[in-house]
C-alpha cells in the first residue's frame, strides 16, 4: 500500500461519497475507486459498503486508525528530516486555542529566543484532538482543558483561572446570568432562550478569550456565567 491509497481511503471514510472524495482529492471518481480496490485486494479485505450509500465495514472501521497513524509517522519523518540539518532538537507541542492565546504563545516566544536550536512546531485544537495525537505519538507534549490517565503519562495540572462569560447589557433572556449547572441542560423551551442558551454553550467553546475581553473595550456587559476553567500538561 502506498500513501495515495491511505489519504483516499481516510477522504472516503469522511465524505461518505466517491464524487466528493474526488473533488477532494482533485483527482477523478475513476481513480479513487482504483486507489480503494487496490487497497482491499492488498489487505484481503472490503473497506467499503458501496449498496445504499458509501459507509466503512466492521475491517474499514478497524483499518482506520492504522491508515491515520501510518501517515502520521510519515508526515513526521519527513517533518524531521528536513529539519535535522537546521536544528539539534525538536518539540512538538499541541495546544488548546484559548491557552494559547493568553498563555502559551508568549511563552514559546521566549523559548524559542533562548533555545534557537531546537524547532518547535505547534499545533491547536480542541483537547480531544490533542490527547488523541499525543496518544498516537504525534506530539511531544499537550495543553489541555482535560487530564489524561494513562500510567506511561505524566499529566500536571497548570493551576485553575476565573471564566467569566458576558452578554449584552440589552438582552433581558438572562437577568440573573445562568450557572455552570444551567449551561450543561437544555432551555426549558424553544424561543430567545434556548438560542440564548446555544449561543453561551458556544461561545464557552470556541470565543472565551474575546467575550472575557468585551467589557473591557466597552465597559458594558453583564456577567452570565462565572466557574473555573482547569488548565493540564500532558507529556
């Protein structure tokens, strides 16, 4: 098997259609579906099924997460190699997106002016992801919202800081801000709340550092939500 046949076999298992995978690719249907039929001849195995929609058997399922670590080791090594002629060492470092932003990425500034011989590549994501990847072996070490237990792992924990989330001083869905508690149920009903409620849950996720930062361009703004946010290195 070569690398063509596992990116096209991880594209079909995504896109659960051979045109999209094509269009993906930038390749034609023809040969992804040449690319897959090689690849279950080598194996032995079908991949696929192709009657009623394109979905991975109980042997694609299986075979997935050997095709992902397999490019993964190759994306490292040529990573690696061509930079072992500019660097002594390297570290690759997972990161969520809103540690990064008030934390980490001014700290590997000043790492990396004092260690200039060793490369650091860093990678965001949720911490799912980056536990995953560090559990592949595709990080060195991970920034984490949640701790790992595994006992060939060092997890430590970075302390915990205030969350607070803020809403328009007009909206009048949340006068008295919503616990931690609230957030994790459903609204109670469909309307301006239960939008209310999906818009927080998101912003929880994916906005925290500019909606902390609103009322302090503005000055307005009411607090919805006040809890405590747990940071981890996993290594």
């Amino acid at each position: 098997m070569n690398t063509e046949q596992l990116e096209t076999f991880l594209a079909l298992a995504e896109t659960k259609n051979f045109s999209r995978c094509a269009q993906r690719l930038i390749i034609s249907q023809s040969a992804v579906s040449k690319r897959i039929f090689e690849l279950e001849k080598e194996l032995g195995q079908t991949l696929f099924h192709r009657s009623g929609g394109v979905a991975l058997t109980g042997e694609g399922r299986a075979f997935r997460p050997y095709a992902e670590q397999m490019l993964n080791l190759r994306e490292q090594a040529a990573e690696r190699l061509k930079r072992s002629s500019q660097y002594a060492s390297h570290l690759l470092i997972g990161c969520t997106y809103a540690y990064y932003d008030m934390r980490l990425g001014a700290q590997i500034d000043g790492f990396a002016g004092e260690n200039p011989g060793c490369s650091v590549k860093v990678r965001l994501a949720h911490s799912g992801q980056l536990i995953g990847l560090l559990l592949k072996s595709a990080l060195d070490v991970a920034f984490t919202h949640s701790p790992i237990e595994y006992p060939e792992y060092t997890c430590e924990s970075l302390g915990e800081e205030e969350v607070i989330l803020v809403t328009g001083s007009s909206n009048a869905d949340c006068p008295h801000g919503i616990s931690g508690a609230e957030l994790q149920t459903p609204a109670p009903a469909p309307g301006a709340a239960e939008r209310g409620y999906r818009l927080l849950r998101h912003t929880a996720d994916q906005k925290l550092r500019q909606v902390c930062a609103a009322p302090e361009r503005n000055g307005r703004g009411r607090a919805a939500l006040r809890h405590a946010s747990g940071g981890y290195c996993n290594r």
